[in-house]
C-alpha cells in the first residue's frame, strides 16, 4: 500500500488518522497519530501488511463501509 492509496483508502472510508489510530493501536494518542501522518506524507513507508489487514477489516464489517 503506497501514501497515497492508504489516503484514498481513508478518504473513501471517511476515516480520519484518529479513526486509523483507533482501530489498530486502540488508541489515539499523538505519537500514533504522527505515525500514521508520516504513513500518508511518505516520510515511513506503511507496513507491508496493512493494505491486506484493512481489506480484511472491511470485508468482515470492523470498518465504515464506504456510502
């Protein structure tokens, strides 16, 4: 999952980095909130396993689905 895909995945959601923050650390505190900010501004490359672990959280409904 390149930057800019995780954004369009985001935006196409309607999640915000919080909502992200929140469904994989529990949490949203601001270094988790910089983590996946340096995701989407391509500072760290997102990890290999996200785009599979977010498709599968909206295939089994743990995500907004789109509208």
């Amino acid at each position: 999952m390149t930057p800019k895909q995780l954004s369009a995945f985001l935006k196409k959601h309607e999640l915000t980095q919080g909502d992200l923050c929140k469904f994989l650390y529990d949490q949203a505190n601001g270094n988790d909130r910089n983590i996946i900010s340096r995701w989407i501004s391509g500072p760290t490359k997102p990890p290999r396993w996200l785009d599979k672990y977010l498709q599968r959280a909206v295939k089994y409904n743990f995500l907004k689905e789109d509208k």
